[in-house]
C-alpha cells in the first residue's frame, strides 16, 4: 500500500513538471513517456525492483526539474 501511494505521487509530479515544458510537441512525448513507462511496470511484485524504479523515476524527476530550470533562466 505504502509502495502504491509513492508510485502514485511519483506520477502526479513527473506529469506536474512536464506541464511546464515550453513546447506543446515536447509536453506531449514526455507525458506519453510517462504514461508507458508506469503502465509498462505496472504489474511488478518484487518489492527491490519497485523501489530501484521509484528511485530512477526520482532521479528522471529530478533531472527534468533541472533541465527546466536552466531553461527558464
């Protein structure tokens, strides 16, 4: 339950930082990305294998925040 609830705000802010990509085209592939990416993964049991990927997603958050960032400055 406790793994469900990170997955699920890992989600919700990897699609609220791809909402300020600049471009319209950019915004779309990240957010399909995305959506292939948790659905790809969805069915995962192993409790290790579900934590190495919330920690990658993190890390892709991350480095898309940054990414972001540089941009706007």
């Amino acid at each position: 339950f406790l793994r469900r609830q990170q997955v699920l705000q890992l989600y919700r802010r990897i699609l609220q930082a791809i909402r300020q990509v600049p471009t319209e085209t950019d915004r779309h592939y990240l957010k399909e990305w995305a959506r292939e990416e948790f659905k790809r993964n969805k069915d995962a049991t192993d409790e290790d294998a579900i934590r190495m990927m919330i920690t990658q997603g993190n890390m892709q958050l991350q480095e898309l925040e940054r990414t972001l960032q540089l941009a706007n400055s």
